[in-house]
C-alpha cells in the first residue's frame, strides 16, 4: 500500500521472538531406559525378560525356609530367543531348587516366558509357564501367569536420585493364589504386583506382593554397567503367609552375548530364592 512503511528487519526478528512457539519437549527412548529401570519384583514374575543374545545366571539363599527353621537357596540360569521390541522374545530360565540341602540339579524346574516391550509407551508385558517341566522331589507346583509393567520417568535426569519408579501388577494361579486356597485345593487366581523405587543409581527400594505375602528390600548394583547385580531383603514381611518374615538375598551376572553392556534385572532371579 502505498505511504506505509515497511517494518524492518530488526522489528520482523524481535515480533519472531515473541510469537515463536516452543516445541514439544522430546524424550529420547532407548534400551538403557528399561535396562536401567529399577527392578518391581522380589519373588513374582517379572514383566521383562530376556531377548535374543541374553544370557543370565545366579544364585540366591533364604535365612530359612517357609514353617521350618532350615536354611535353603538355589541356582538359576537363562537365555532368550527374538526382539522384544519387534514382535515377542522367548525367556527360557532353568532352575534348580533346595540346593543347600540338595545336590545341585536334583530338584529343578524348566519355566518359559513370552514378552514384549514398547519403547514409546515405556510398557512391558509377558505371559508365561513356572515349573513346566519339573524333576525330584519338588512341591512348587507349575504356575501360569500375565503381567504387565510401566516405566515412570520422575525427574528429567534420570539417573538422579528418587529419577525413576517402576511398577507392575499381574495375575496367575498356581503359587500366586492366596495360602488358604493352596491348602484348601480350590482352583482359583490370584493377582501380584510390585514397586520399584531407584533411590541412587546404583540402589532401588522394592516392595512386592507376591499373591500370598509382602516381600520387600532393596536391590543393588555395585559395578554399573557390568552386568552384576544384588538384592537383599524380607519375604513375608507382614506375616500373611508362613510364620513370620524370612531373610532372602541373591547374586546375579548377565550379559548379552552382542553387546557386553547389560545389566540383569533382579526379578529374573526370582526362583532361585522362592521359597516352596
């Protein structure tokens, strides 16, 4: 239009800043974020497991035994098949049970997993079998099960402290059923699930229901990103089942045979501390 003036190029830059809009913040989504994750589980099934080139082993003890004063533990090692993330991966885990009264491989159970993981959603979900094969004299009994799980970022970074919370819930029969219907026969389900907490990066606070009692304590890394990791703690800390709290601790390795850079996720182990 003629006799109007033209605002200038340092007038056009200061009206873009003013108007611009901010884009959406973007969180980077990576294997580390649920490898990192604090572990939901102290003895019911996790909603993680382990994919092609995965390999896990460990031990575990328990302070005593369930309406006994014995001490006992066990021994455990897995590996996994597919891509959790493309499509579904396969946890195969190998138990042996009562090792510390037992000879080791005497009493065992063979248990399968089924996963999947979406990394958009920080999701996890599985289903699967305990004890599908068993030898010896065990009395665990074979266990179906379904659970699902969700990653919390709580703090921007996260790795700092009280940064990420993980949580699961699920339902099963078998050991997850409460006591009084284990003993009563009654075919029925029960639901489990778990809280994990990381205080600091190498420390995360868990509480778990397991279907029949609370197990709660706290599981470690001492050398991050080596693949080792610790736990310690109580099962049947609020007396609901068995005749009071029992001290449990386990020790594990696990790697992945393509990348040397995981670190293995507590409740993987969970067998080989379960008490029968």
């Amino acid at each position: 239009m003629a006799g109007t003036a033209r605002p200038s190029a340092t007038h056009l830059d200061s009206l873009r800043r003013i108007y611009r809009v901010q884009p959406a913040p973007v969180q980077q989504i990576t294997v580390a974020t649920f490898l990192g994750a604090p572990g939901s589980s102290l003895g019911s099934p996790a909603a993680s497991g382990a994919g092609g080139g995965d390999y896990f082993m460990g031990a575990g003890f328990q302070g005593r035994t369930r309406y006994t004063s014995r001490p006992d533990g066990g021994l455990g090692v897995g590996t996994g098949f597919g891509d959790p993330e493309g499509g579904l991966a396969l946890e195969v885990a190998l138990t042996s049970f009562s090792s510390v009264r037992h000879a080791p491989m005497s009493i065992g159970g063979l248990s399968f997993k089924i996963h999947h993981r979406d990394p958009q959603h920080l999701l996890l979900f599985s289903a699967g079998i305990e004890n599908a094969i068993t030898w010896g004299n065990t009395d665990g009994g074979t266990s179906v099960f379904g659970t699902m799980g969700r990653v919390f970022i709580l703090r921007p970074a996260e790795d700092a402290p009280l940064g990420v919370l993980t949580a699961s819930i699920g339902i099963g029969n078998g050991r997850f059923r409460p006591e009084a219907d284990v003993r009563a026969h009654r075919s029925t389900v029960g639901v489990f699930g778990g809280l994990g907490l990381r205080l600091i990066p190498a420390v995360a606070a868990v509480a778990d229901w397991t279907g029949q009692d609370l197990d709660a304590g706290l599981t470690f890394t001492p050398f991050p990103g080596r693949g080792i990791v610790g736990s310690i703690g109580f099962a049947d800390a609020t007396r609901h089942a068995g005749n009071g709290p029992r001290f449990i601790m386990s020790i594990g390795y696990g790697f992945n045979a393509h990348r040397d850079n995981r670190t293995l996720s507590p409740e993987d182990l969970h067998a080989v501390y379960r008490s029968p």
